[in-house]
C-alpha cells in the first residue's frame, strides 16, 4: 500500500516477477497480473484481514504510519 494512492482502495502485490493491484473490497485485480495459485492464498488473506486492509487504507490516505498486518499462518 502507497500514501496518498488512487481510488479505488487496493493494495500492491508482488511476487517474482508479477505484479498486480488487488481491490480491497473485492480482492480481485484491477490491473496487472499474479499466478492463481498465489492469487488465492492473496484473496484467503485479505478475507481475513479486510478491515485492517480498509484502516491501513484509511490511514494512508491521511499520511499516517500504517500497521502491520500478519501473513497467513
């Protein structure tokens, strides 16, 4: 995640050499491309951490220090 980033509200992903942009709300990609296998243990990810995906959200769009959000297990 970028401060100050575009709507809609997304992260960044990147894996080897792929790179995509995920929708917060939908976890689907807005642009780029990642492996389906990767693409679902991102979208099992951000399933359950979603609302923190939506505060670290909020608080860069406000320049505020983002928290840390923990990997899947």
């Amino acid at each position: 995640m970028y401060y100050n980033d575009h709507d809609p509200p997304h992260f960044h992903v990147r894996y080897g050499g792929d790179r995509a942009l995920i929708a917060i709300d939908t976890l689907t990609v807005l642009e780029g491309r990642i492996p389906p296998r990767v693409l679902g243990l991102i979208v099992e990810w951000g399933t359950l951490h979603r609302e923190e995906l939506l505060a670290d959200w909020t608080r860069s769009r406000k320049l505020e220090l983002l928290k840390k959000i923990a990997p899947l297990a």
